[in-house]
C-alpha cells in the first residue's frame, strides 16, 4: 500500500494496468490538488470515498487517471489528464452529494473543485474535476 493521502491509496486513483508498471511512480499522472480535493470530500463529508476498488477486489478500475487510448470516457476527458475523479461517499446518493456541494459552493471551490458533471449523464456517482474556466461558480457539464 502506498499512501498518498490520510485515507486514500494510490492504486485508488490508477488502474491496474499503470500501478502494474509503474508502481509507486503512479503518482506523476496524478494532479496533487485532485488527491487534495478527494481528501476534502473524505473529511466534509466524514464518511468513506470510493474511486477505484480494483485492488481491493471491486469493480472499479478508470475512476480516477484513465490512460489515453482507453475506450472509457471522452477523448479529452479531464480523467486522462489526472484532474478528474468519479466516486461515491457512503451514506450519499450522488444527487444529495452534488446538492451539498453548491449549497456550499465557495468552500469546495475554495478546496479546488471547479466542475461536476451533471446528474443526468452520472446518476450513481460523483465526477469531480479541476479544469480550468473562466467562470466564478462550479460549472455543471454534460458530455
């Protein structure tokens, strides 16, 4: 295990097949404020955060850095850039998460967070990313 944050492992943000090469170097496809950001959620919400699972047997293997030529996801989706992470929060509906976070939109701004995706395109999950734009509020994205 290699922690890159308080309550996250690194092959949380990687799939298996980056972990498999790179091992602990994994981490420089990573944005350091996406970690920080899925640290926040971690720590707002005090429940755990779910991005990938694959290492601990689950399903989930794309849900954070996603490699360029993977069928998952837009051609120039913020995953491949590693400013992009789908999750779930124990005890949240993904709609009551997105709610919460712009009835508290300055704060999670503050934490980094500048796009979520909208629930019609991710009604099980929680796409977060740091893309940069030019507007003062969390922009909503459908793709």
């Amino acid at each position: 295990m290699i922690k890159i944050r308080p309550n996250f492992d690194l092959r949380e943000f990687v799939p298996p097949s980056v972990y498999d090469r790179f091992g602990a170097r994994s981490r420089w496809f990573l944005d350091p404020r996406m970690l920080d950001l899925a640290q926040f959620y971690r720590d707002w919400f005090d429940s755990p955060v779910t991005v990938n699972n694959w290492h601990r047997g689950g399903k989930y293997t794309e849900r954070g850095f996603r490699l360029p030529n993977t069928d998952t996801g837009a051609s120039l989706s913020q995953h491949k850039f590693g400013r992009a992470f789908d999750c779930t929060i124990e005890g949240y509906t993904a709609d009551e998460v997105r709610q919460i976070i712009l009835d508290n939109e300055e704060t999670f701004i503050n934490a980094g967070l500048t796009t979520l995706e909208s629930g019609e395109y991710a009604p099980t999950w929680v796409h977060s990313d740091l893309r940069s734009h030019k507007h003062e509020r969390i922009l909503i994205v459908s793709p």
